[in-house]
C-alpha cells in the first residue's frame, strides 16, 4: 500500500521566495547487501560518484555551483538547495536522473542495475546545521520517506506530465547518422523532447515519469507521431531511427496498423523506418517481444538495438535478435582513442555484426580523435555532437566531421610528404629503468599535459609508458601490489615504435598503423642519431599528415579533381626511395584538339572528364589501394600502379573508353566514326573520333626524373602511331635495373 505524502508538499514547483532551504536526501537501497557482496571501498566509489552526480543535476537545476553536502550517514548523500514550494517534485527528479546515471556504472561493474530512495524536508532558516536537534528530527522524517514507496498520483509533477501528453507539448529533434565508409547520411534517430525549463526537457524524467503512471503508451505514440510528421524528405535512401519501447507493445491501445497508417500520411514506407530497442528492453516480456518484432519485420521495418556493450545482454542474445544495426553504448566510445582495451573489443564486435549481417552505429562521438580512431577500427556509422548535435529542422555535418579522415584513409596515401616527423616533435619526459611504478603514477597525476613517458639509459631509448596502460595494469584486482613498488621498466613497453627523426611523416604513418591494436595509439619515440630526441602522438601525426595533403589538394586540376604534376614528382620519387617496383601508364587523347575545336569547349571538357572517370573506375577495379592517378593537363593523364596490375587497367580503360566516347558525337558522326574538320595544317579533312592512347614504363630502382621523362616520351610516340585505342608497353628491362 502507498502511503500519502503530506498535502503541504505537493505544490508546483518553484522556487520559494522564503529564506528556507530544502533537505534532499537520497539514499542506496540495499548498501548494506552491496556492500557484503562488493567490499566497503566499492560502496564508498559508488557513494562518491552518487554525490558528483548529484552535483551536476543541482548545478544544472540551481543554477549555482554552490551546492551543500552533509555526510549524513552510509549509504546516503544529502545535500541543501534553494527552497522549492515542492520538494517532493524536486526530490523526484533528483533521483531519477542519478538513478539513470549511475545505472550504467552499477551495470558495467556488477551486471545489475541500482534502486535509489528519496527523502526531503523544508527547512526553517538556521536550521542547516547538523548538530541542530531539529534537523537531525527532520532528517530522519527523510530518512522514513526514502523507504515509503510513492504514491505518483499526488505528485504536481503527475499533473503536468498529463498535460504536456494531453495537450501534445513535445518537441522532436533529428540528429544525424554518419556512414563512414561513404560519407553520407544513413539516416536520422528522432529524439524528444519537453518542454523548455521544465524537469521534462530531460527524456529521462519524462519517460521514467510516462513508465510510473503507466502511461508509457499514450507518450510513446505522441512521439512517433510528431517524429513522422516533422521529418520531411528522406533523401538517398536515409532512413528515420524511432525509438520504441517493448512494453508498449502490450498496451491495451496498442495496435498496429496506427504505424503506416502514420506513414503514408507522410509518404514513407516501412523500409524508411528503423525501430531503436533498447537492450535491457528486449530481455522483457521475452515471448511477446519476439512475436511483435516479428510481426513489424514482415512488414518491411528494420530493427536497431540500442546500447549495446551496456551490459544488459550478452551477444547471444543481439545474434537471436539478428538487428539491421547496433548501436554501441556512449560508454564504449569515450576514450577509446586512448583505452586499447575498449578498441579491441570494438573490433570484436565490428567481426560479430559483419557475420550476422549487422552494422554497427557508434554513439557518443564527441571528439575528431575518437571519431578518427572508431572509423580507423572499421566501425561501419556513428553518431554524436562531432557528427552534429540534435536539432529541428535536421542539422548540417558539423565542419570537422565533413573534413573527417581515419588513419587508414590518411596513411594509405602513398604520395611521399617531405615534411620530416622530427619537426612534429615535442619535448619528452624521461625517467631511468630503476625509477618506481609509484613515481611514474605520481608524475601522470600531476601533470596532465604528459600522456607518456619514456625509459631512458644514459639518453636511449629503452622503453615507454603509456598512462593509459598504466591504469588499465594498476586497476586490475593485485595491480598495486604486483607493481607499484617495483621498477618502472617491469611495466614499460620494451619495444615501442621509434623513428629517426628525419623520417618522412607518411612512413612514420605507416609504421605506427601496422602496430598490433593495443598499441595502435602509442606515442611515437624520435631519435637522433640514437639519441632521444622527442615524442610524437599519433594524433599530432595525423592532423599534420592531413593539413599537407590539403595543401597538396590546392593545386588538383579543378576539371577533374585529380592532383597534378608536384604529386606525381612525390609520388615517384617516394616509391623509388622506398625500394619498390611499379609501372607508369601514361594517358594521351588522341584526335582531341579537332574534336574541341569542332564540338566546343564545354564537350571538350566532357570527354577529358569522361577519360579521367574510366580511368579512376579501371584503378579502383584492378589496382592495389596505394595506386595514384594524376592528371598531368590538357588530355593527359598519368596512372601509377604495381606491375602485376597493368594489362587489367589498360584493357577496361581502352574498351571502355572506346564504347562511350561515341556518346559524345552526334547521330551522324557517331554512326559514320569521323568527323570533317580542319586539322592544324587549316586543311580539311576526315578524322576518326576520338581514342585513348597508353603508353608503359617499369621502374624498378634508383633512376632520376630525367630518364623516366625520356623512356615515357618515346613509349608515348609510339602508342599514338597505332590507330585507334592503343596500349604500348615498353619491354626494355625496367629502369633502374641492375
């Protein structure tokens, strides 16, 4: 039975204009079981986190930093606040939102969830002090309420939550989906909101309030309708995230077909709308959870689980689900950059969704180097405020994220960039092999500036520490007594990556990629000579890497978007460096300047345009990831590849070209395959239609531009003296051979 709560306490809420303060109390119910079953120093961390939680939701609430804690007794945090005419609104939503909050500790590190009590009481002024009889009396009042179970009905706060569900007072906000491999948008998840400066902005109090009154229905279908009807166009296939809860799906009122019925109103289809389940949800009302999955699935909607890697539920139970996509818990985004841990486990799931059909959906993406490293991973979309933040009407990508490219994308480029990674390098902190794991710990604590140290003897390089493994080494359960007290070089990484500093950035790239995972994101050591010379993080080598090749980008052919001949130079000159075999094909358009003097410029354009998209399709087709296409000027073209790859590439390029270039001409001249025009000469005459000529040379060591120059002018000559689309390859020995 639920006791009543005194009617002076179930005013609306505001603040009162009395010199009262109001006493919230919230408790851990069940510490002393907790406590027997984890240990005192767990209840204590989860007693403090409380207490920061509680924190920020009075900071945010009060508007004041200054907020009063009393240490009261175990188990329970209790803090003053400005005087509320309804404290049993305020207590209500303090606990919720900490309840929320600390759930997902509670989850990860025990597997289950948390139950908090509240309690409250006015308090005259003078009456704060806790040797005072009076509040020691009215906080044991709070102390017997936090154990009343409470009666939602005589809440004000119940009587506003009917009104916003009555009078339809939410909003919808759209928050973009990001998929990484292309760029685009997949899709939108629509997200409610209250209204503004009330408890209910928060989602979670207002579903948390919907869920107590059973009223979780009548909120959720308010939802989906605004969600649908404020979408607009879903253009390119995106699709419209709705979140659903399963208990909904029992509701006396619920039925299906309000669904499309919602939809066609909007012009959508089934195959627009993806269905957002909460993992913790879909361990409830197992069996008819099942049936209505099933019953929306063979209506063509698809089915997202929310929060994953939460703890709520295992892989077995997500493979059972068989979901479109996965969402991964904010949880497993933060730090990931940094927590080799949380990257392998990425991974893991990355392999489980790509068998089972799934794609993974990163939320909480807050940083360009989380975003960076969780699509270096492979996770195939993501979501949070880098990507943009909610909004309504649906946001732009922000700015950062539109320029995104992952480690990967970056350090593939093989285009050898001169800027050497010593200039990137940062002083270092040192200590010796005999220094302790508790001074290294110390130093980490007290300089936040410094993510690594590195092991030095006599100024080499012997090893590195990374904070991060530090913690995650000192964290486990005998981690301070296996290691605080021992040399610092038991911990350290004995072979951690270390480059000379006159490296070029790109190879450095290359080197710090190939890492095994949990060292992926190490900082870089830089020597002189042998000699420590400073630190780079991988991060710093990224953002330089990216900014040259945006300067590089200044000078691509603005037709085609191709680089021109400074990348080509590099590019050459970088391969040879590096000791590697590869073939250049170079491109020449053959009866060109007739066609563009006959047809006009714009149709000129459209046929060196149409050359360069055959020729990036045949690379991306037959060649290796490191092959570079240039486009030298004019009509001609340059393909760097590897050897083993050219005859593939030359053949697409010559049939494909020689197919759809007729496109280009008119009716007459396309069927006839000439043209009447005056040559260079002014004479008039018939010329074939314009073909594609490839000229090959190897090189396979050292040789200087000069000669490559020389050999490519001779192999072009004799390419174009062959009618119509030709491939010329030179079989002298390679150049630079031996």
């Amino acid at each position: 039975m639920h006791m009543k709560l005194p009617a002076y306490l179930l005013a609306n809420k505001r603040i009162s204009d009395t010199s009262e303060t109001t006493l919230i109390l919230i408790t851990i119910k069940d510490h002393s079981i907790l406590e027997e079953m984890y240990g005192h120093s767990f209840i204590v961390r989860i007693k403090q986190e409380l207490q920061d939680i509680l924190a920020r939701i009075a900071t945010r609430i009060s508007n004041s930093e200054n907020i009063d804690f009393r240490n009261t007794g175990p188990g329970e945090v209790a803090l003053l606040i400005p005087a509320y005419d309804s404290p049993a609104d305020i207590a209500y939503e303090y606990k919720t939102q900490a309840q929320n909050d600390l759930k997902r500790t509670m989850i990860h590190q025990t597997g289950r969830g948390i139950e908090l009590g509240m309690g409250y009481a006015k308090l005259p002024d003078g009456l704060g002090s806790p040797q005072s009889t009076k509040f020691n009396i009215l906080l044991e009042n709070a102390r017997r309420m936090t154990k009343i179970p409470l009666d939602m009905t005589r809440l004000a706060i119940t009587n506003r939550f009917n009104e916003i569900v009555e009078q339809k007072k939410i909003s919808t906000l759209y928050q973009p989906i990001l998929d990484f491999r292309t760029g685009t948008i997949l899709g939108w998840e629509s997200l409610t909101r209250g209204p503004l400066e009330s408890s209910f902005r928060s989602p979670v109090v207002l579903f948390e309030t919907a869920e107590q009154l059973g009223r979780l229905f009548a909120l959720e279908k308010l939802c989906r309708e605004s969600a649908i009807q404020n979408a607009g166009h879903l253009s390119g296939g995106q699709k419209l995230f709705l979140n659903i809860h399963p208990k909904t799906m029992a509701d006396p009122e619920f039925t299906p077909g309000n669904t499309l019925r919602l939809m066609e109103k909007a012009g959508l289809k089934p195959d627009d709308i993806v269905f957002e389940i909460t993992e913790q949800h879909s361990l409830q009302e197992f069996e008819l959870f099942y049936q209505t999955l099933e019953h929306y699935r063979s209506q063509g909607f698809k089915i997202a689980v929310d929060d994953a890697g939460a703890g709520y539920a295992g892989l077995s139970t997500i493979a059972q689900l068989r979901p479109e996509y996965i969402k991964l818990d904010k949880s497993l985004t933060e730090n990931i950059h940094k927590d080799p841990v949380k990257r392998a486990l990425v991974e893991t799931t990355v392999t489980f969704a790509n068998k089972i059909g799934s794609q993974i959906i990163a939320e909480g993406i807050e940083t360009k180097a989380q975003a960076v490293c969780i699509k270096d991973i492979g996770v195939h979309c993501g979501q949070g405020y880098f990507i943009a933040r909610p909004s309504a009407p649906k946001p732009v990508l922000t700015k950062d994220c539109q320029e995104l490219q992952s480690a990967s994308d970056i350090s593939s480029r093989s285009v050898n960039l001169s800027l050497p990674i010593g200039d990137l390098a940062q002083p270092p902190f040192q200590m010796q092999p005999d220094n302790m794991v508790s001074d290294a710990q110390e130093f980490f604590k007290k300089n936040n500036r410094f993510s690594s140290i590195v092991i030095t003897d006599k100024e080499v390089p012997r090893g590195l520490i990374m904070e991060y493994h530090l913690n995650r080494q000192l964290s486990s359960q005998y981690g301070i007594a296996l290691y605080y007290r021992r040399p610092i070089e038991s911990v350290m990484d004995k072979t951690p990556l270390i480059v000379d500093m006159n490296t070029p950035v790109e190879q450095a790239a290359r080197k710090a990629m190939k890492r095994e995972t949990l060292k992926a994101y190490d900082d870089i050591i830089i020597t002189r000579k042998g000699i420590l010379y400073g630190i780079v993080s991988v991060q710093k080598l990224l953002d330089a890497m990216a900014r040259i090749q945006v300067e590089m980008a200044k000078g691509t052919n603005p037709l085609t978007g191709l680089p021109g001949n400074v990348a080509i130079e590099q590019e050459v000159e970088g391969r040879i460096a590096q000791g590697r075999t590869f073939s250049i094909i170079y491109a020449d358009l053959d009866h060109f300047k007739v066609y563009n003097d006959t047809y006009g410029f714009k149709s000129g354009d459209r046929i060196i345009k149409l050359a360069a998209d055959i020729m990036m399709w045949a690379a991306r087709k037959h060649a290796s990831a490191n092959s570079c296409l240039c486009h030298i000027g004019g009509d001609d073209f340059v393909l760097i590849t590897d050897p083993e790859s050219v005859d593939r590439i030359c053949t697409s390029i010559t049939r494909c070209f020689g197919r759809l270039v007729k496109n280009c001409y008119c009716v007459e001249d396309r069927t006839q395959g000439w043209i009447k025009a005056k040559g260079r000469d002014g004479k008039t005459r018939e010329y074939p239609l314009v073909s594609i000529s490839l000229g090959v040379i190897s090189i396979n060591g050292q040789c200087s531009l000069m000669e490559i120059g020389e050999r490519a002018a001779h192999i072009k000559k004799y390419a174009k003296s062959i009618p119509g689309n030709s491939v010329a390859v030179d079989r002298r020995l390679p150049l630079g051979s031996e």
